[in-house]
C-alpha cells in the first residue's frame, strides 16, 4: 500500500513560491538575504522535502554580513506544504554568494583539482547540518564509454570541511 503522506505533491516552481513567501514574512532577512533557486530534493526524517541556502542578496549586503555568514536555509515539506526557515547556530560561510575565496565552486576545485564535478547539490544530514554535494565524474571512452560518478566530495557549509568518499561508502 501506499503512504499518501509520502508522496510529494509540489513541485519545484511551487516549492519556489512557497519559500519566497516565508522569506517575505521573515524581516530581519528579507533586505539581507535571497533564497537560493536550488531547492535540492531529499528525504529529511523519512519525509520528501526541498532545500535551499540563503544568499547575499548584493555584493554590498555581502560585504556587511561576511563576518557573521549566512543564518539559515529553506525547507519545504513537498507532502504538507510546511515551509520553514531554520537558523543555524553555526552560520553558512561557504556558498555560492560568495565572491571570494569562500565561493563553494572556486572553494572545493581548489581542494581537488584533478576532478571533475558534476553538478552540486545543497543538502543536509538527519541532524540539519547543511552540506554541500559535488558528484566527481569518471569519463570513459569507447564503445559503451560515457559519464559514470565514481566518488564523492562532501563540504561542510559552515566550516568548510571536506570529505572525499567513494561510491560505495
């Protein structure tokens, strides 16, 4: 049988509106921070959600809260429509918003650069630590050569750990 309460009934255009409206009502943000146009989907306690970091909104607001990061990200529940911004004790500082060496793409291809990403993805764990997931691709040729993913590197959004772990683990 089928669990109605797991199965996702918005989807990611919807899960846009949903969180740009709970960002509206949230206004100690809103003139600082965007919500990211991310919203990786994942299962977060055993339920279909999206989620998505907050940005700077400019390089002006970024230069203002760069000693203090980003507070929070977005979830949203894609079964009940619940949306919900969860702020952090230990503040995002490696993002896509950053301009300089915190830059999550520049970041990451600095600590690994003989991989080759595919494309990334802003997740988090079971405890909602936020993490950022960036697929390494194997590329073959031949007759049946194509893309395979092999490993993965893990960051950590707020302090920029990293962990490169294979497939299998």
């Amino acid at each position: 049988e089928v669990d109605y309460s797991e199965i996702p009934f918005i989807d990611r255009d919807s899960a846009i509106l949903l969180g740009n409206r709970t960002m509206g009502a949230m206004a100690d943000y809103v003139s600082q921070f965007e919500i990211s146009d991310l919203y990786s989907q994942i299962n977060y306690h055993n339920e279909p959600v999206r989620v998505s970091p907050l940005n700077y909104a400019d390089l002006f607001k970024w230069f203002q809260n760069r000693d203090t990061g980003i507070p929070a990200y977005v979830i949203v529940n894609m079964s009940t429509q619940d949306t919900e911004v969860v702020r952090l004790d230990t503040p995002i500082y490696y993002s896509d918003s950053e301009p300089l060496e915190r830059n999550i793409d520049r970041y990451t291809q600095l600590k690994y650069p003989f991989y080759m990403f595919d494309e990334k993805s802003f997740e988090i764990d079971e405890d909602g630590n936020p993490y950022w997931v960036f697929p390494v691709q194997d590329r073959t040729i031949g007759l049946f050569g194509g893309t395979t993913i092999s490993r993965v590197v893990l960051v950590n959004a707020c302090t920029g750990e990293t962990q490169d772990l294979a497939i299998e683990d």
